[in-house]
C-alpha cells in the first residue's frame, strides 16, 4: 500500500466518527505496532 493510499483511507476513516472513542480506535489502529504505517515504514527502510 502507498502511503498517499494509506493517508486517504485515514482521512476517511476520521471523517466517520462520531465519538472520541472511535476517534481513539482509528489513532490506535493507524498508530499501533502492528499498523499499515508501521508496515510501510518497515518496507521503506529496506530500500
């Protein structure tokens, strides 16, 4: 995944929210050990 792809899904997903809670899942989730971003660091540094 591209990281402009990563970055618009993120968008869309903040866009949908309703609550601080569900602001707090997507942060985890685009922020966590295991996330997207996290992977695409990791394929960069390979480079």
């Amino acid at each position: 995944m591209e990281l402009h792809q990563l970055l618009q899904e993120a968008k869309e997903r903040i866009a949908l929210v309703s609550t601080q809670a569900e602001l707090g899942d997507v942060r985890a989730f685009y922020l966590g050990k295991k996330s997207p971003l996290q992977d695409y660091m990791k394929q960069m540094a390979s480079l």
